[in-house]
C-alpha cells in the first residue's frame, strides 16, 4: 500500500540558517580520556536507549571493508571493565562510497543489567554511544512516559500544560464558538485554495482543545482518533500509568466536540493549511500558538482565518460519513467504553450509543473514483483502504457490547469479519500506520470471534495476514545492511518501523508465537539509534536525538544552543528520499537552532537514495507528529510487557 505524507508546513522559501555548530559529536565519547574516531573513519551504532535482557542483540559498525576485515569488539562497563569480547560477523552489504562495508557485532551474551559501550580493536578503532541492558519494562515505561510529555505539549485551548521549560498560555479559545464552512475547493496538485473566499453554511461549534497535529497547529478527526485509539489500547498494557490514562481522555474530549449527535454530523478539520492571497492559513506564519488569539482581525482580512479557524464537515447533516473517518471515530468511542464498563457502566453504554450512531452512518459504498475525505486539501493525509477502518470499528464495538452485554455483539463481530474479507480480498494492504488499522483490527477481531469461523474469516485468517505484514518487513530487512525492515527513502519511515514493532507484539501476544521477537528488537533498534546515521529518531532518547525539530513551540521557546529545554518524547520522521530534501523551509520569525551537528555533518552518512537533517527548515525528517509519537508510544508498551513472552 502506498501512502504519502503531504508537507504540514511547507511554505516559504529555502531559508539561509546559518552555520550551525557541533554541539553534539556523532560517535559519542567514551566513559573517559579517549578522543573518537572522525567520521570519515569507522562508525559504530547501537540502541542508545538499551536493548531488553534475553533479548538478540546486535551492533552496527559500518566502515572501509579492509579495516572491519580483521576488526574485533569489546564491551566496556561503566568502570571500563571488559565484560564479553569478539569478533565482527561477516558484512552484511554496503552503505555507501565512504562505508563501504557494514558489520555486525552480536551482544546477544550480554544480559547484566548495566550501562555499557562498543569498543572496536585489532584493525578498527571506533566505539559506541553509552546503551544499557535492563527489563523491558524498565527501559520501555519512560519512553511511553516521554510519549505522553510530547502529548501534553501538544495540548490547545484552555486546558494546556507548560511541559518542562516549554512555557506556554491557553491557545485558540476562539474554536470555543467556531464558523463551520462548506469544502474548500482545491486544484488538482491540491496546493492551492481555489475558492476566493470560504463559504460559511451558518452553523457554530465549539471544537476548542485536543492536539495539534504535528509542528503546525492544525486538528484533524482522523490523526487524532488514530492516537487516541492507540492510547487506549496502550492503556490495556499500562493501566496503572494516569497521565497515560488522562492524556487519552483530553483527545476523547475533543473528539467527542468532533461529532454533533443531534444533527449527525462528524466535522473532520479545525484550521486550514493550504489558502492563497485572499486567505492567509496556519502554514503562512510561524508563531507560537497563543499568538493567534491576539490578533485584531475583522471578517474579510486575510488573516481573519488564522485566528477565527474554519471548522470543515465529513458530511452533511444526517448523510453518510467517509467509512475510514465512520469507522475509525467508532471504534475510538467503542474502545472508551471498553474502558468504563467496569467502573461507570452508564458512561460506558452513552460511549457505545456514540459509536454505533457514528457506524451506522458509514458510507460503505464510496465512488471508487473520488479520494475519501480524511482532510481539505486531501493530500494532506491520502488514503486508500477504509475496509480495515470498519472492521476495527465492528471489532470494538462487540468487545464494548460483549463487556457491558448489549446484544447487538453477535451483529458486530459478524459485520467486522466481512469488512476483514473485504480488506484480505483487497489490493490495497499495508502495514500499520495512520493509514492502515488492519493490525489493531485483526487481533481484537480475533478475540470476538472465541475460536469460531464468521463471514468466511476465522482468527487464522487475521493471524495470517499479521505474518503478510511481518513477512514484508523481514524480507525487506534481509536485504538491508542495517536491517532496516520499513522504506526510508520516503516519508514515515520510522513510524513505519514501529508500526512493525507493535504488530510483532501484538502477535505474540495474540498467539504466544514469538518467532517476530528478535526482528521487533531489531526494529526498535534501528528507529533508536542502530542506524546508518547513528542517531536515534525520538527527542530525548540516547546520546544522539534531533535537537532542532521543525515545530513552532520547540523553536521559539525551547533549546536553540543544547543547554534548554527540548520536546522530549516527539517522534519525528526520520530519513528521506535526498530528492525530497531539496529545499528546506524558512520563515523570518523562524530562530536559528545550534544545538545539532550541522546538516552538511550528517552528509557523509546519507546512503540507498536516502538522507536525513536535523535542521528546524527540514520538515521532511525532523517535524514530529501525534501519529508518529503514539505508533511508538503503543510499541514501548506492548514491548514493556513484553518480558516472559
């Protein structure tokens, strides 16, 4: 399944930021005294945040083919004691023209909880950033914590929180009584706003709160009921964790806002990223959010739809909704009823009463030729498969009606198991991401069936098509040097891979087969810091993270210089295609950030059509969105209890 991600800032011109300074070396210093190799010499990558004891594991040492030949390793603790030794394995491919040669280096025997670095001997020389072996809960449960930090700094309207040193107000009180407006009409690249102006159809709503989505401070019903959904299924794995628990309702909240159950109808957007001169959008200024509610704007001025945000519908009052918005939202509100049925069964039922009304209304036979309504401009998050949408909306809501004993879960599950054919007998199979849901719907339709065969589709069935998707990424992987078992010459790739994460777990923990366990480590190994660029894709996490993220907040009131306060948690989007890269974004409000090595530092690792900057102009790797972050967060927490399995 192909899915790409259109810019959600991309305006401006290339932008001169500057020389940026080395702030942070690309091979970490050792425990002490030794200065690292350059980075034209050897490099060596591991899993800065740590790899689970029992687990595989393995390093990457990537460099001249004679130098690794004859090359050895050894592992340091933190009081530099050698604690297991060897040699390389044999390579595994080529990068490119400056590391030519790729090798492995297996810690497998090593299973002491402790902090510990790669040294490399005989005809290298190279060692790693710093890494620990532990539980998986205890390196999985802070990254989930650090998940839900970015969350929470994700927050508007009037219930935000000042996460850390990233100060900030209550933003966009104006969604309190927002316009809603007729579709946009857009041309056929969907870059540019057609409509002179934008029609309002009389209506008001509040649609205050929720999240931004990315590093823009747009909101979207299908972005956001795709993390929310995560949330609560990682909430089955971590129900003790309450800012886990708490975070998942402030977008239940805002999605409750969403969906107006008096004139049945669902609103998918607050904000518009694409305008022209007449209607100036999010994507035009780079500000901080609270900005917005200063402006003195009138009906009429350009920038009226930056501070009053236009509200757009799925759907006319009381017609039929997009299936992938109709399943995706209904099975959120299912999946909050699951959550209080045990503790407030009338708020659970009013849940389920949401979920089933939103269903019902589910355009189940769309014109196969016009794109499926996700956001305005549709490019902004395209999508071709909704059969997966409805079969995890059918899957929750019999598990909700099967815990609070509605009748209707017999109707449910027989109806998800036809959308499973549906999607099993499509040509439009992925893998999980924001666009495909399969993997959530295949292990909890599964367990609604109890072992029985409905609409042709047994657990089996679903089983299978959870190996398909492992199956790809472990073909791809035994191609890769590093292992690597997503694409990551276009976008959302590091989502990708922890969408593969999360189905191994979710497998295993569906079926007790733990043949995809080694491959999940590899994985998140990969997305953490075993990469070719050495860096590890999530803010905070390991020696080498992104430092200067494209997103607003982050920019204008935290770290620029690596000594202040950083968007710990955010997920960003990792390598890209180089012909992706060609320019990079530039506003005048836009701060220079020094705080990572300078793009042309991360050249030498570019390789396989692939590059990646950490520069705040560069969009295409290093903005962070919802989707991306709770793909990971779900991954850590089915990992997190992953110990014994």
């Amino acid at each position: 399944m192909t899915f790409l991600r259109n810019p959600r800032l991309l305006v401006g011109t290339a932008a001169g930021l500057g020389t940026l300074l080395l702030a942070v070396s690309l091979h970490a210093l050792p425990f002490g005294g030794d200065t690292p190799p350059s980075s034209t010499e050897v490099a060596v990558r591991v899993d800065q945040v740590g790899y689970v004891r029992g687990e595989t594991k393995r390093a990457y040492v990537m460099g001249p083919s004679a130098a690794l030949k004859g090359a050895r390793f050894k592992v340091l603790d933190v009081d530099n004691k050698v604690v297991t030794a060897g040699r390389l394995g044999p390579a595994t491919g080529r990068w490119n023209a400056k590391y030519p040669s790729v090798r492995t280096a297996d810690l497998s025997a090593l299973n002491t909880p402790g902090t510990y670095r790669v040294v490399l001997t005989g005809t290298a020389a190279g060692r790693s950033p710093a890494f620990r072996v532990a539980g998986a809960g205890e390196l999985m449960t802070p990254l989930v914590r650090d998940n839900v930090r970015f969350l929470q700094a994700q927050r508007d309207g009037a219930d935000v929180l000042s996460v850390g040193a990233l100060k900030r107000g209550p933003s966009h009180l104006a969604d309190e009584d927002a316009t809603v407006y007729a579709d946009p009409e857009y041309d056929e690249e969907d870059n540019e706003l057609l409509d002179e102006r934008l029609t309002p159809t009389g209506g008001q709503v509040d649609v205050s709160g929720g999240w931004f989505d990315a590093g823009d401070f747009l909101k979207f019903t299908g972005t956001t009921s795709y993390s929310v959904a995560e949330l609560l299924l990682a909430q089955r794995d971590l129900p003790d964790m309450k800012e886990l628990s708490a975070e998942a309702t402030h977008g239940l909240d805002w999605l409750d806002n969403m969906w107006d159950g008096d004139s049945e109808t669902l609103y998918t957007q607050v904000g518009i990223g694409a305008g022209n001169d007449a209607v100036r959008t999010d994507h035009d200024v780079w500000r901080l959010p609270e900005a917005d509610d200063r402006l003195v704007v009138s009906p009429g001025d350009p920038d009226y739809t930056i501070k009053h945000r236009p509200v757009f519908r799925a759907n006319d009052p009381g017609e039929a909704i997009t299936p992938s918005l109709a399943g995706r939202v209904a099975a959120v509100f299912a999946l909050a009823a699951q959550r209080a049925a045990d503790t407030d069964p009338d708020e659970a039922q009013e849940w389920l009463d949401k979920a089933a009304a939103v269903y019902d209304l589910a355009e189940t036979d769309p014109d196969p030729d016009e794109p499926l309504v996700t956001a305005f401009p549709s490019a902004f998050y395209p999508e071709d498969s909704w059969q997966d949408d409805m079969e995890f909306a059918g899957a929750e809501l019999a598990l909700a009606a099967a815990k609070l004993g509605d009748d209707r879960k017999g109707d449910w599950t027989a109806d998800s198991a036809r959308w499973a054919r549906a999607y099993l007998d499509s040509d439009v199979k992925g893998t999980l991401d924001v666009a495909d849901v399969s993997a959530l719907a295949h292990v909890d339709l599964a367990t609604a069936l109890d072992g029985a065969r409905t609409n042709g589709i047994a657990a089996a069935d679903l089983y299978k098509d959870l190996r398909r998707q492992l199956e790809d990424g472990v073909d791809r992987a035994g191609h890769d040097p590093f292992g690597a078992g997503a694409v990551y010459d276009d976008f959302d790739a590091v989502p990708h891979t922890f969408g593969l994460v999360a189905t191994a777990r979710l497998y295993a923990k569906a079926t007790g087969d733990t043949r995809y366990a080694a491959f999940a480590g590899q994985q998140r190994g990969w997305a953490l810091g075993a990469n070719p660029w050495g860096t590890s894709f999530m803010i905070g996490a390991g020696e080498v993270y992104p430092h200067c993220p494209e997103h607003q907040l982050a920019n204008l009131r935290g770290s620029h210089d690596g000594k202040g306060a950083i968007l710990r948690g955010a997920v960003v989007n990792g390598p890209n295609a180089a012909s992706k890269l060609d320019e990079l974004n530039g506003f005048p409000t836009m701060k220079k950030c020094t705080a990572a090595p300078p793009s042309g530092a991360w050249t030498d690792f570019d390789g396989k059509g692939a590059r990646y900057v950490d520069d705040v102009g560069a969009w295409q790797t290093v903005e962070p969105s919802l989707d991306f972050t709770t793909t990971a967060l779900l991954a850590f927490a089915l990992t997190a209890q992953a110990d014994g399995r």
